[in-house]
C-alpha cells in the first residue's frame, strides 16, 4: 500500500513538473515576443513617476516662492508707509521745502487792527512767563527723594522741569519766528508733536509740560501768524487807497491841463474871430465871401473850445465822474477773466494803456468803456455782483474775475441801457506770438513728481 501511494506521487510530482516546464516554455516564448511591449509599458509607467516627482517638487518650489513674494509684497507696503510717514514728518520739520499744497487756516481771532493784535499777543506772552514763575507750565506727578532727602529731590525735579521747558521754549520760539501764511497749519501739527516728544522723555522722571501751558503757546502761534496777516491787510489797503490817490490826482491835473488848453483855445479863437468881424467891415467881392467862410469855422471851433473847457469844469465840480471800463488779457490771464476797474481821467484809455505796461507780457483788450457820474458807485455795484467770482480772494485791490462777458454784460444794461460791449478779444500780440511759437518749436512740458509719485503704491 505504502509502495503504491509512493509511486502515485511520484507520478503527480511528475506530471506537475512537466506542465511547470511547459508554462515556462509558454511564458519565456511570449516574453520573447512581447517583451518590447512589456519594457515600453515600464519605461511609461516610470517616466510618469518621475514627472509626477519633478511636478511636484516644482509646485513645492513654487509655493515656497510665492510665499516669499507674498512677505516681500508685505515688506514692501509696510516700508512704504514708512515711508510716507517720514516724508510728512520731513514736510513739518522743512521748512527750506517747496509747500505744493497747504490747507486753509480759519482765524481764530477778530480784531480790527494789527495794534490790537500785538497787545493780545504780548498779554499771552507775559500768561506764559507767569505759568512758569507760579510753576503752572509743567509739573511732576511723583515725589523724589535722593539720597534719602526730598528736599535734594525737588531740587533735582525742578531741574529737569527748568530743562524740559527751556527745551519746549525753544522750540516753541522757533517755530513762531518761522511761522508764515503758508505753513501755519504745519506748525501747529509740528507744535504739537514737539509737546508729546519732550512729554515723552520726561516719563522717566514723571515730569509733563500741562495742556495748559502748550494750549497758551498754540494761541500764541496763531496770534503771530494772524498779526502778520492783518499788518499784510493793512499795507494792502494802504497801497489802495495811495494808489487812489495818485489816480486822482492824475485825474485832477489832466483836468486842469486840458481846462487851461480850452481857455487857451477859446481865446485864440475868439481874438480870431474879433480880427475875421473887423476885416469883413473892409472886405468886397470874393474876399467876402472867403472871410465869412473863415468866421463859420472859428465859430465851430469857438464852440469845440468852449465844450471842451465846460467838460474840465464839469469834470472838476463832480469828483465822483469818470469811466467804469472792461478789459481783459487772454494772454496774461486766459480766457473768461475780466478786469472791472474805474478811472477819472478825461481819456480813460491813458489808464488802461498804463495797466497794459511791461508788468504784463500783452495789452488789454477793451470791451466796454462806460461813463458814469459816479463811476466808483457804478464800480462797486459790479464788484458785488460778481464778488464770489474774484480771482484774488483775498486781495481786494485786484479787480479781475472769472466770468463771462455776456454775465458783466446783463448787469451792467440792469442799470445803464445805453452800454454798448465789443465781444471779440482781438489779442493780437498774444496770438501772433502763439502762431510763431508753434513754427519755431514744439514744447513738451512735463508735470513735477516728488519722491512719492516715482514709487508704486504696490508690487
């Protein structure tokens, strides 16, 4: 049984050895004759493996980048306000710097005159030294003592308070001497930042300037700047009223020339016209004809004399009679700005060809030239209709305003009907000048950029 069992595995091992070596037979054959197939499959399945890697070691890559332009961008934004944090802080400081821009400082005071302001100012300034003498201008919140005594500490207190005011003094001196209409509002900020810096190093010894005393420096800032601004009002209106003067006084002397240059003429004429009388006693024929002739002319021009010398003493009686003219300058100013002014001279145009002199590059174009027995009331009235369309807001004495002619125009013939207004601006010099500027050259202008505007406001 044992020798049967043995030969039947031996006979199963036999045959499943057989059938092992023909699979191998079968298996090496298609190898060999599919094998470039199965390598090709290899070579893909590894190429994709490896872009797979480089993929993403590339994104790895490339997140790591955009995380560190991420923090550049950062860095950036954070040293660029910085930045604009500096350039305000140098504007304030600066004062050598062109001021592009300025904010409009509202008064805070409302004297008449420059006299009252200086007699405010020094009353503020006599409050500030008696702060300081009744130790109101800064203070210590602690109580020192040194080397175990109180007294040497107060007496080290009062020190640094004697220091950290000459410092805040300083300062302070400086800024009111360099205040100016340009740059007030700077100096308060700059005051302002000055206060919280000295403030600041006094923390270590508990030792602060009072609001007080910076609130009375802040006023006598503001008080400087406004007296400034008053005494400038004040020699404007001076040169105003000494320009009206003068132009009254031209007036009065053209009017006294041309009152002695018509009595000069009517007597001449009327010696002229005695001599015609007594020689037409003695003439005949033709010679009186040609001296009755003679006698009409010297009559008409007996009679232009005496309406020339009754106009100067017209002109005289009535102090208030002259001519209220409209010029304007498109060269000078551009278009849409008329000048609204009044003259007493007898030839008004002689005050508009003075305006027109070398401290403007064109002459004046006239559109109207309006006669008015109170041409300064005639004046003033246009003045007002149009005083929130002045050019000069602040300076009164300028008479020119950005409005259109057709505007002056309906006003004036409201209270004169007879007003008759040339349109056209001829501007002739103005615009031979643009026709040979543009032959000889073509100008590029470019705006001014500060350090600011050359750098982006982001990367």
């Amino acid at each position: 049984m044992t020798i049967i069992t043995t030969l039947i595995f031996l006979l199963v091992a036999l045959y499943l050895g057989y059938l092992l070596f023909n699979k191998t037979k079968v298996y090496n054959s298609l190898y060999e004759k599919y094998k470039d197939i199965i390598d090709l499959e290899a070579y893909k399945s590894n190429v994709i493996k490896e872009t797979n890697d480089s993929i993403s070691e590339r994104n790895r890559i490339l997140n790591e980048i955009q995380i560190q332009i991420d923090q550049v961008r950062i860095d950036y934004s954070m040293k660029r306000q910085l930045l604009e944090n500096l350039v305000r802080e140098i504007a304030i400081f600066d004062e050598q710097s062109e001021i592009i821009s300025y904010g409009l400082y509202k008064p805070h005071f409302d004297f008449d005159t420059s006299e009252q302001y200086k007699e405010v100012l020094l009353s503020v300034r006599d409050s500030g030294k008696e702060m300081i003498k009744l130790e109101k201008a800064a203070y210590s919140s602690t109580t020192w003592t040194v080397n175990g005594s109180k007294a040497e500490g107060k007496k080290q207190t009062k020190h640094y308070i004697k220091l950290m005011l000459r410092a805040f003094n300083g300062e302070c001196e400086a800024m009111i001497s360099d205040v100016r209409w340009n740059n007030i509002l700077k100096m308060e900020e700059r005051l302002l930042k000055v206060h919280d810096a000295i403030n600041k190093l006094g923390e270590t010894h508990s030792i602060h300037i009072t609001n007080e005393y910076y609130k009375l420096k802040l006023k006598e800032l503001r008080l400087t700047h406004e007296y400034q601004d008053k005494i400038y009002q004040e020699k404007q209106e001076q040169k105003r009223i000494q320009e009206q003067i003068r132009e009254e006084e031209r007036a009065q002397k053209e009017i006294e020339k041309a009152l002695k240059e018509s009595e000069d003429e009517e007597r001449r004429y009327t010696k002229a016209l005695e001599q015609a009388k007594k020689e037409l006693e003695k003439a005949q024929g033709d010679q009186l004809q040609k001296i009755q002739l003679k006698m009409v002319e010297l009559q008409k021009e007996l009679e232009e004399a005496q309406r020339l010398k009754q106009r100067a003493i017209s002109m005289a009686e009535q102090t208030k009679a002259g001519h209220v003219y409209v010029i304007s300058n498109i060269g000078s100013f551009g278009e849409s700005v008329y000048k609204i002014g009044m003259t007493r001279r007898l030839d008004p145009m002689d005050r508009v060809k003075e305006l027109g002199d070398a401290s403007v590059p064109f002459e004046f174009d006239v559109h109207a030239i309006i006669y008015s027995e109170n041409a300064p009331e005639f004046e003033k009235l246009l003045h007002k209709e149009f005083d929130l369309r002045k050019v000069n807001l602040v300076n009164n004495r300028k008479e020119f305003f950005n409005i259109t002619l057709d505007e002056i125009e309906e006003i004036a013939k409201k209270h004169r009907s007879d007003i008759e207004f040339t349109k056209i601006a001829e501007a002739r010099e103005y615009r031979e000048s643009i026709k040979i500027r543009s032959e000889r050259e073509k100008i590029v202008t470019s705006p001014n950029t500060s350090v600011l505007d050359k750098i982006p406001q982001s990367i």
